[in-house]
C-alpha cells in the first residue's frame, strides 16, 4: 500500500508545481492559454449541436489599436 500512497503524494505534488508554474506566466500568456481551452471545449461542444465562439484577441485589437495603450491624463 505504502508505493499507491507515494504515488499519490508525487501527483500532487506535481500537480501543486503545475499550478504554481501556471500562476507565475505573465497575463498574455494566461488568455492564450484560456483561448486554447475554450477551442479545445468547442470542438466537442459543436459536435453536441452548441453554437460556440471562443475569444478572437486579434480581432479585438485590430478593432481598437489603443485599447491597450494607457490614456493620457490632463493636468
């Protein structure tokens, strides 16, 4: 019993890495990881008959260039 029990202890661990590595990614990184997860959802959700769109980021911005950039403030 003493291995299933070391076993399990290494998955979690490991899986307390995982998200400690996942928290340290800078915000860009983390949207194109959400963007990912929801074409991977999709793809299943659109076989089930869903109508399903995932975040288009690019078109976002090209709408809208400054979007990103600070306003300057008035003095």
């Amino acid at each position: 019993m003493d291995g299933v029990n070391a076993e399990v202890a290494r998955i979690f661990a490991a899986k307390e890495e995982r998200r400690k590595a996942l928290a340290r990614l800078p915000f860009p990184e983390k949207v194109r990881a959400v963007i990912e997860l929801q074409k991977m959802a999709a793809t299943i959700l659109r076989a089930r008959g869903k109508i399903v769109r995932p975040w288009n980021v690019r078109a976002t911005s090209e709408k809208n260039p400054s979007a990103s950039k600070a306003s300057p403030t008035k003095s």
